[in-house]
C-alpha cells in the first residue's frame, strides 16, 4: 500500500509587523522626562532590569502583569497603552502625501505603482501611472477570484473590458468589479494616465522590488 503523499504546509504569510511594545515605552518615558528608576517606582511591578531589556527588545512578549505595571507607571489603561503602540508604528498609523510610502517599478510594462499605506496583504490603496498605449490585465495581480477591485482614473483615459463588456474611463469615472473576474485596462493616450486603485485583499507580490518614498515633510 503506498505511502500516503506529504505536502509542506506554510504558514500564511503577513506584512504587517507586531506591535513593537519597548521603542513605544522607552519613548514616551523620555516623552514625560521619567527615568527608568522613577517609571519603576510608579509602575510598582516592574524592576528597572526587566524595563531595560523590554526598552531594548530583549523581551517581545510581556506577560499581563508588567503591562500592567507598565501602564500604571504612566497612570493609564493597558488598552491606552496597545492604542499608543499602533499609533507609533507605520504599519498601523500612517500619514502620508500625494508622493506615498512605496514605490513598485515594473519597466517592463510601463507601470509605476505607488502605495498610499503600508505593505499589508489584507490592502492596498495607492495609484497606477501607466505609460501611453500600455495595457494590463488580471494576470497583472495573479488573483485567485478572491476580493474586489476598485479603479478611478485621476489623470488620463483608459479603455477595455471586464468579462467581455466594453468600459471607457475618464477622469472623475470609477469601477468596481469581483476580483474573479477577467479584464484588460488600456492606457488610451499617448502620455501617461494615472488611476487610483484599492483592491482587497492586497494585489501586491512579493517578488515585486519596493522602494521606500521619504517621508513627507512636516
């Protein structure tokens, strides 16, 4: 009888990174101009070596009662403090400018991508600039007919078809169709045009180059 056939299971892979619990107390320790020992003493559980190596990353994953201490150091919730620590970090609060947080070149296509949020698989929200005469389609994304796509063009004119149904699209007009669904997008100008494009789940791949903008000036 033959052996039953083994397949490697992978675990799912996301972009977003865990909340990074140490930078965020380490900074608004400094923010409030507490020394480690004084935060300690407020904090009444927590002893200045254990802080040290959670400020430095020694400790990923602190248990329930020093995020409590931690807290209490700072007089508010654990709850106050997982919100602070979202807000801190990129892949959970970002604010951003027209220019984005990533760029995606595909040359050979003739397209630019560039993210307006950061590199998550559950989104992406950013715009396509497509060079004059190019065109792309579903094979673009490699979808498996999972999640939605919404296009609008900002600058330009595109033509072509969703399932076999002719759409022209000019500045201001918008599309919503099932990520299923097959499609080719063509650039209709001879200059470049732009389309803002939100697809769920995120339409990115992995094997694309990112490069990451500068951040907008204050």
């Amino acid at each position: 009888m033959p052996m039953p056939r083994r397949e490697k299971l992978e675990k799912k892979k996301t972009l977003v990174r865990p909340l990074e619990i140490g930078p965020m107390i380490r900074g608004l320790r400094k923010e409030r101009g507490l020394s480690g020992v004084e935060f300690c003493r407020r904090g009444k559980g927590i002893d200045p070596k254990t802080l040290t190596a959670l400020e430095k990353g020694r400790i990923r994953n602190p248990s329930m009662v020093t995020l409590e201490a931690l807290a209490k150091g700072f007089g508010m919730s654990v709850s106050d403090l997982f919100r602070r620590a979202e807000f801190d970090q990129r892949d959970y609060f970002s604010l951003g400018s027209q220019k984005g947080l990533y760029k995606i070149d595909l040359p050979s296509q003739g397209i630019q991508l560039i993210s307006f949020t950061p590199l998550m698989e559950e989104l992406f929200c950013g715009k396509m600039i497509l060079e004059g005469q190019k065109q792309f389609d579903q094979k673009l994304f490699g979808r498996d007919g999972a999640g939605a796509f919404f296009f609008m063009t900002l600058i330009g004119q595109f033509e072509g078809e969703i399932e076999g149904r002719k759409v022209a699209l000019k500045e201001g007009d918008n599309l919503y169709f099932y990520g299923g669904m097959k499609f080719h997008l063509a650039n209709a100008l001879l200059r470049n045009s732009t389309l803002l494009l939100v697809a769920v789940p995120s339409c990115l791949k992995t094997q694309w180059a990112f490069r990451r903008q500068e951040p907008p000036s204050p």
